[in-house]
C-alpha cells in the first residue's frame, strides 16, 4: 500500500487528483491510503513520516506549499513531494526541497500518470530491501530481489545477479543469517539461493536461471517444505 497526502486548498482541483488516483488504481491494481489536507498548516502540524508521497499546493492561504515542504523537509527526508501549482516558475525553487517534480494547473491525467508513475517507482525502489557486500576494494549495495544465489568457494562468496557477478570475501553462516527472512534457502553448504527464482526441482537440483544447483540429501525435505511455504505466502 502507498500512503498519500493530498494538500490542497481548492476542492475542485483535490477531488480531481483523487479521481486521478482512482483512475491509476483500477488500471494498476496498486493500492492506496490518502489523506487530504486544506492547507500547509495542517499537515506540518504534529507531522509523522508516514507518507511515501505528498501532493502539495503551492498557493495556500495560511502557510504556502514551499514553506510546508521546507518543515516537512527537516522532518523527512525521504518523502516524495510533488508540488501542484498553476505557476510554472516555481518549480526550479522546488528543488530547494528536493521535489521530484511539479504538476501544472490545469491537470489532465495523461501528464498526471506519467509523473505519478514515476513517483511510485521510486517509492517502491527505497521499499527493496539491499545488503552492503565488499567486491574487491569497493563497497557495493545489492537489492537482495536482484540476487538469485550464492555460491560459497573457499572463503569468498559469489553473488550471481541480475546485474552480473560479484565477489565477496564473508562466510556463508553470515549471509544466511542476513537474508534468511528475505526467502533465500540454504540448498547445501555451498548454495543460498533466492526462492523466488526457482523454476523448478529435478534430479536433486533446483534450476535458477538455467543452472541445476544442488540440493543435499539432508536439505531437500527441509527445502521443499522452504518452497512450499515461500510459494503458499505469495
């Protein structure tokens, strides 16, 4: 679920982003929390980071949305803000705050939708889960959902991903440790592999990406019960 923020002090123009938002959520299926404010004030009073995006007005009559967003700002650095404004001149002080972007005064849902498109990949972006692996002298960060397995060699890990090949120098007990509540599985002692890429289990081996990785005489009941939950709770 996405969380929104709506603030905006015309109800002509706040019903229509709700429509809008509605419009996106039977095309997509995504799913959405709103809350709608009339004014700066009211949402930068006793403010939580609860939103992942916040429709903000610029043009308001106790506190404008610039000022609102500068408070929310100290508060929250993560939260998208998406200024709504008939004046397109305020967009460059948007990024003063950080905004990803702007919506001009009339809104038509064409423009609407593409910008929101973009605000919720970003929001589900920051939601992927990453680990910090060291590859060679660099520190990297892997979305744990980009990793299809692990291979142990020796005292390096090989992490095999979308992205390419990486090795790390860390113990597989460790690697476990961190992404066991992530869905991956110790196959035997030299697989971690993601569940969510097994196509299937044959001749002792489960297949991910086109490569049979072994699956250990003491794992393989341990393993199937592992799949079977993983795929129950999808």
């Amino acid at each position: 679920m996405i969380r929104l923020a709506i603030v905006e002090d015309e109800d002509l123009y706040a019903n229509q982003l709700m429509e809008f938002v509605d419009k996106f959520r039977k095309e997509t299926g995504e799913v959405f929390h709103i809350v709608r404010f009339r004014d700066g004030d009211e949402i930068v009073e006793g403010y939580k980071a609860t939103y992942d995006i916040i429709f903000m007005d610029i043009q308001m009559q106790f506190m404008d949305g610039m000022k609102a967003a500068e408070r929310i700002r100290e508060l929250d650095s993560e939260v998208i803000i998406m200024f709504i404004t008939n004046m397109t001149n305020y967009a460059i002080r948007g990024y003063e705050v950080d905004a990803l972007d702007y919506i001009v005064k009339p809104i038509d849902y064409f423009s609407f939708r593409k910008k929101f498109e973009r605000a919720i990949e970003k929001v589900e972006k920051k939601r992927r889960p990453t680990i910090t692996i060291r590859n060679k002298s660099e520190f990297m960060r892997l979305q744990t959902n980009d990793i299809y397995y692990i291979e142990s060699d020796r005292h390096n890990l090989i992490y095999v991903t979308k992205k390419g090949v990486y090795i790390s120098r860390a113990s597989m007990q460790q690697a476990e440790e961190n992404l066991a509540k992530y869905g991956f599985f110790r196959s035997n002692k030299s697989y971690l592999v993601n569940l969510q890429y097994v196509e299937g289990v044959k001749d002792g081996c489960c297949i991910i990406n086109g490569t049979n990785l072994l699956i250990s005489r003491a794992r393989k009941s341990s393993f199937m019960v592992a799949m079977t939950n993983y795929m129950s709770e999808r």
